[in-house]
C-alpha cells in the first residue's frame, strides 16, 4: 500500500496521540505469523483494553518522537514490527500475560519490548510483568489479607471477655 507523505504524516500523529494518551506500549516481532493468528491476538488483547497494531517502522519512529518517547533502541525498529497500545484504563500485567501466553504458542511471535511510565523493559523484564496477577487479582488478595488481619484482631480483643466468662462459669459451677 502506497501512501503520500499527507498521510504518513496524518498516521504518525495519530499514532503519537495514541501513544500520549495510552498506559504503555509493547513492541513485537510478528514475521511468519498468519493473519487469523493476529486476530485471534487482538481478541486477546481486546480484553486486556489493548489495541494491536501493525505499522511502518519509518511511521512508528516519527510518532514515538512526537509522542516525547525517549531511550529508543534502533535495532527495536529492525524489521516487521507491531506494537501493542494499553489504553489508560487497561491492565499492563494482563496485556503482558496475554503477549507472553500468545509468544509461547506461536514460535514466530517474538515479545522486543516494552515502555510505561518512562521505563523501558527487555523481553525477559516483560515476562517477569506477565506472571504478576491482574489487577483485580491482586486487589482481591489485598482485600483477604485485610480482612484475615482484622477478624484475627478481633479474635485477640475478644479473648479476655471469653477467658473471664469462661473463669465466671468454672466459679459458679464450683459453688454448685
């Protein structure tokens, strides 16, 4: 597909307005992958609120710019490369799950890296992010723990009372 520097320049600042108003971005290698693999990729993707998509290194590197990316590795851009966008409500632990899971089934599918907040992340760094939980899995461990620590505290204010009762009772069984 052939198009004129109006519209490389309109995708560039498209996609830098993407990448401004996203939570990260992950960069892939895709060659040799089908196009129902992709798909089935961006259904995936889909409910970790992340957008999959495949663009012009020469795009990608002008809208990086623009966007204020800095620390942009030139061999990151060698090659097919396809980036995956986390919208600002989305779930990055959940996207890079989603990426790696994808990865170890498709051989051709290569994770290069990711960006959030600022930091860039190696291939190895974005798979240690995939098995952290989601965030409403970590928020319902956060949310047992809670509630364990407080029934536990109640348990131990509650003793005294129990043990007088109990040494109440033992007294009037005695005077029996």
């Amino acid at each position: 597909m052939n198009l004129t520097k109006e519209q490389k320049i309109e995708r560039s600042q498209s996609l830098a307005k993407e990448i401004k108003q996203s939570a990260g971005i992950f960069f892939t290698g895709y060659q040799g992958l089908k196009f129902q693999d992709i798909a089935s990729l961006r259904q995936q993707l889909a409910g970790a609120q992340c957008k999959f998509r495949v663009e012009r290194n020469s795009i990608l590197e002008h809208a990086l710019k623009e966007a204020g990316v800095e620390g942009i590795d030139a061999a990151l851009l060698k090659g097919p490369t396809a980036i995956a966008i986390l919208k600002e409500d989305g779930d990055i632990a959940l996207s890079a799950k989603s990426l790696a899971d994808f990865g170890k089934a498709n051989e051709a599918f290569k994770i290069r890296a990711g960006f959030t907040d600022g930091i860039w992340y190696s291939e190895a760094q974005v798979k240690v992010l995939a098995t952290i939980g989601s965030k409403e899995d970590n928020l319902s461990k956060l949310a047992g723990t809670l509630y364990n620590m407080v029934a536990a505290s109640a348990q131990v204010l509650q003793a005294p009372i129990r043990d007088f009762a109990y040494v109440i009772k033992a007294v009037e069984d005695s005077k029996k």
